[in-house]
C-alpha cells in the first residue's frame, strides 16, 4: 500500500507494454508511463525510434518489440520477449488499431475482418496471454483496452471500426467478471475527437470537421496529452477497486 494517496499514482517498478507505440496516443501513453517511473515495452509493426527519443528526454527506460498484430502467431513471442526485457509485465495497454471508413453498402469482406482482427480478436488474445501468466504467478496486473466514441454510438460510414470498439466495451466487462479476483484490473478509455492520424481524414474534410467540432462541448479536438491522466490512473494502485469499466476522455461528447 502507498505512503500517500500520490504515490498510488506512481508506477515506479513497473513495466508497461504499450500496442501501436509509435505514433499517436500509443506514443504519448509509452512517454506517460515512463514519466510516471514505469520501464516501457513499445509493440508496433515499424519503428519507434521517435518514441524511445521521447522517452530517453525523460531518462524513461524503454524496449521495443516489433510485430504485426494481426497475426496471431506473434503473440507467444511478444509474450517471451517482453518477459526477457524488463523481467516481468504488470500493464498491458492495447492501443494499436485501424479504422476503415466506407459506405456500409460497400464494405468487403476483407477490410471489414481486417479491422476486427487488429480492434477485437487480438485486443482478446493478448489479454489472455498475459492473464494466463498473471494468473500463475499471482502477481495480478492490469489490462487498459483502447475504445472509442463509436463503443456508444454507431458514426457515419465506419460500421467495421464501430462494431469492433463496440465489441472492446464487451471485452472489457467479461474479462473484469472472470479475472477481478485474481487481482487483474481490466478497463478501457474510450477517446472522443483526437487529433491523430486516425483521424487525419477527418479533420481534412472541412464539413465532417466542422460537425464535429460544434459538438464537443470542451470546444475543441482532444490532444494525445489529454488522455494521460485517465491511462496512469488506470495502470496504477489509485484504479485498484475499478473493475469491467469504460472511461469517457472526450470533452463532454458523450454528454450532450
Ligand atoms: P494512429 O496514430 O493511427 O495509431 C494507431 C496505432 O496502431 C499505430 O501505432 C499503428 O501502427 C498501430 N497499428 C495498427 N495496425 C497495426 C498492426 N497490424 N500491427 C501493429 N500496429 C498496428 O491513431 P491513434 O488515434 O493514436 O489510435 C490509437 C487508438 O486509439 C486506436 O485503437 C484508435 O482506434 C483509438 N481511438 C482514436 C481516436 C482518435 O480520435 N484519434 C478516438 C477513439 C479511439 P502504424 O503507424 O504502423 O499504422
């Protein structure tokens, strides 16, 4: 137990794996964490040279692991390797994900297994790999699984994106109802509008732009910075009693 209600904050002596740690919020979650003390693991299917930069600025400790995530074979050898980096893993934080935005009337079938492969199937098959370790050792952990506005509603012309994010909210809660007595936290952030490349279509399409922005009662676009509270608080001692939960970081989109 921490000295002080602070300190359940801190990280120190943990070690984080962060999905997608190359660009965007997986990034800024991989500079948070190592802030907060934790040792980071960044997965991702290119490199995160900027990444570890960012977080040598912070004299942060940081080890990449590079893998294409919608194939599941990788699994077992992320599993292995990040277990060989920094000892052992306590916090799995899946970021890494695709949106493909298409009429639904032509949608195919490729893009739309796509989508829930990287979103859905392997948000599940990671987090079982580390709670079957978690689970033998005792240890408890924490799982943080990446939603989206579209876990809560349906969005315009991405039905694949909506379905699997839908499906993370799902996840999250089945997954806390079977592993929260083995001390294993499960949760998810669901983001509102941020500027990122998953969202780089958007924000260049000056009517969808526009919408947008009038509705999110904050006023503006989030930023990857805005996430980081909601991401240390659950990865830390402070989240302990949180369980099968969807944090809403969205400047009040879901609210109006
Ligand atoms: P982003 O910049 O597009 O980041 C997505 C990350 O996922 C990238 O690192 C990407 O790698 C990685 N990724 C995708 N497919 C992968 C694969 N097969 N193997 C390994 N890595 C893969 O967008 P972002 O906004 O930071 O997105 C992060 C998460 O937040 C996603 O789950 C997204 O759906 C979710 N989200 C974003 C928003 C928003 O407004 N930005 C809102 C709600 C939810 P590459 O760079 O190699 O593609």
């Amino acid at each position: 137990m921490a000295n002080s209600y602070l300190d359940m904050f801190s990280l120190e002596g943990k070690t984080a794996l962060v999905t997608g740690a190359n660009t965007g919020l997986g990034q800024g979650v991989c500079v948070a964490y190592a802030q907060a003390g934790a040792n980071v693991i960044g997965v991702a299917r290119r490199s995160c040279q900027e990444t570890a930069e960012k977080i040598a600025a912070v004299s942060g400790r940081f080890e990449e692991i590079r893998a294409d995530l919608s194939d599941f074979s990788v699994i077992p050898r992320i599993v292995t390797e990040a277990n060989a980096a920094f000892g052992r893993v306590d916090i799995l934080f899946n970021n890494a994900g695709i949106i493909k935005r298409c009429d639904a009337a032509e949608v195919t079938e490729e893009d739309w297994d796509a989508v829930i492969t990287v979103n859905q199937k392997m948000v599940f098959f990671l987090s079982q790999a580390f709670a079957r370790e978690w689970m033998q050792d005792q240890k408890g952990g924490k799982i943080i699984n990446i939603a989206s506005m579209l876990s809560f509603q349906g969005g315009i012309r991405v039905p694949s994106y909506a379905a699997s994010k839908s499906a993370v909210v799902g996840i999250t809660r089945a997954l806390a109802n079977e592993w929260s007595g083995h001390h294993i936290n499960v949760n998810a952030i669901a983001p509102g509008y941020m500027a990122t490349n998953n969202t780089a279509n958007l924000r260049s399409d000056d009517q969808r732009s526009e919408e947008i922005l009038s509705r999110i009662p904050a006023g503006r676009w989030g930023t990857p910075e805005d996430l980081m509270g909601a991401a240390i608080f659950l990865a830390s001692e402070a989240s302990s009693y949180v369980n099968g939960f969807t944090l809403a970081v969205d400047g009040g989109w879901l609210a109006r």
